[in-house]
C-alpha cells in the first residue's frame, strides 16, 4: 500500500492519528533543515579549522580569558594558561584541535587530581555561557577537548586544554614545519616521543633533530628505492619509515649510513641506551 493511501485514524480519546505520508513529509522536511544547517554551519567550522585562527585574533583571546579565570579559581593561582600550538596537531592526532591552553603549574602544586580536572570542566561550561561561547567538552586523562564551538560571530576552533601531569612535564609549543608535507613523518616522530614517557626510561630525544633525521629518511627512500608517493603514505608508509627509523637508530643496515642520519639522530641524543633498546627489539 502507498504512503499517500494510508488515511488518519481515531485515537482512544477522540483526536486523530496523522497519516504516514505526512510523518515521512515531515522527516524529510527535517532531514532538509539539518542538511541546510550543516552546509552553513558545519562547512564554516571545517574550514576553520583547517586554515586555523591567529593566535592575537580577539575571539581566542576571549575563549582564553575564559580558561584563565577558571584556572585562576579552581588552582587558587598556583597555576598559569599558556596559549600554545596543538600538541595534537603536530603529530599523529591530524585535526584534531588547533591550539591547546597548556596549564602550567607552580612549585607549590606537583601534579593535577582527577577532581580538579572535572572541576575545571563544569566551572569552563559556566564561564563560556556567562561570555556568549558554545562549545562541546570532553573531558579526558590529561586534556578537556573543546570542540564544535561557537560565539555570535560565527564558528570557532577547536581547542584543547591540556594539563601539566607532573611539575618535571614541561612542554613546549611544537615546530611541526618541516613536517608539514608528511603525515607518516609526524606519526614516526610521535611513536619516538611517546616511548621515554609511556614505556620505557630512554632519555626523551630533541624533537627538531629527531624530524630531520626522520625526513632525510623519507627523502632517501623515495628518491633512492623508488618508492612512489603513495607507498609512504597509510599504514604502510607508516610501517617502512618507522622500521627504517628503527634500523638506524639501531645501526642496522644500510639506512644508518643515509647522509646526515647519523649526525641528526647523535644530536637528537637517540645513541647509547637508545641504540641498545632499539637493537634488542629489531632481533
């Protein structure tokens, strides 16, 4: 049977069911809208995003002032907001946020409890709404991710707020530039940051001198074996750069005599104990 055949029918207390046709006009009708509020929204936040806010623009200024003053309340000013590039960005996690509000303690606080996290989460809900900002928050182990936000002026980026874990954590705004034309790079870059601080007690590398031994890498296989494009991009591209990395930090094959490979991974302080860790997990 056609929807348009299927009549309105009586409900128990008098008033009449609307007809099928009409239910499914309707749905289309709000398919329609939210459609229409994506391509004029959601478009204008992607695009954001993706070519980024300058860091002196007013309105990330004012998302700022807002973290301020809930940091400023829940740390009794024992700690700061530092506006810095995205962590997230500058590595593996590609998109995901702009710029992070890195909270940096004092010497009087050594390290950020669950409670003062979620603290800063419900109070940073409240002080958007007072100040006209909508975002969406989650919150997470170390950050609160902000985003889908906007003010009266239009879509803003996402952000994230990313907390010092301990006072001997120290961060600093990442240079991501030269690696810019390689995603494979800065998720190689990322594996090799991650291991001191998560698995094992490796001294923590020099990131710039540690991507440009990852990029001489990536130049050599393209130019040198042939390797087109695309076999450096993905999972794959993933799997030959990081294993070539691991050669040479290791000094296994060929790949360690790649010129300035050497020298860039001994000024990155990826020798001794790296080479050694490196070695015993090729064998």
């Amino acid at each position: 049977m056609a929807l348009s055949a299927v009549t309105a029918r009586p409900l128990y207390n008098g008033s009449t069911c609307p007809d099928m046709s009409t239910a499914h006009e309707a749905a289309q009708s709000a398919t329609r809208a939210y459609s229409r509020w994506h391509t004029r929204n959601g478009a204008a936040m992607q695009a954001l995003n993706m070519r980024g806010m300058n860091k002196k623009d007013a309105r990330l200024r004012s998302v700022k002032r807002c973290c301020d003053q809930v940091v400023m309340q829940v740390f009794q000013g024992h700690a700061t907001v530092q506006l810095q590039g995205s962590t997230a960005k500058g590595t593996s996690l590609k998109g995901r946020s702009d710029w992070d509000f890195f909270v940096r303690l004092n010497d009087n606080l050594p390290t950020v409890t669950q409670a003062q996290r979620k603290a800063v989460h419900d109070q940073l809900q409240a002080q958007f709404a007072s100040a006209g900002i909508h975002y969406r928050m989650q919150c997470g182990e170390n950050r609160i991710r902000l985003f889908q936000g906007r003010d009266v002026q239009g879509p803003l980026p996402n952000c994230d707020v990313v907390f010092q874990r301990y006072k001997s954590d120290v961060r600093l705004p990442p240079n991501s530039k030269a690696l810019a034309s390689s995603h494979t790079a800065q998720q190689v870059v990322r594996y090799f940051k991650l291991l001191p601080r998560r698995y094992t007690n490796l001294p923590q590398p020099k990131s710039s001198r540690l991507e440009q031994a990852v990029m001489l890498l990536d130049n050599h296989m393209r130019c040198q074996r042939g390797l087109r494009k695309h076999d450096m991009e993905g999972p794959a591209g993933y799997d030959r750069l990081l294993n070539a990395t691991m050669q040479a930090v290791a000094g296994i094959g060929d790949l360690q005599a790649v010129r300035g490979v050497p020298d860039s991974l001994q000024q990155a302080g990826m020798n001794g104990e790296w080479r050694l860790g490196r070695y015993r997990c090729l064998l």
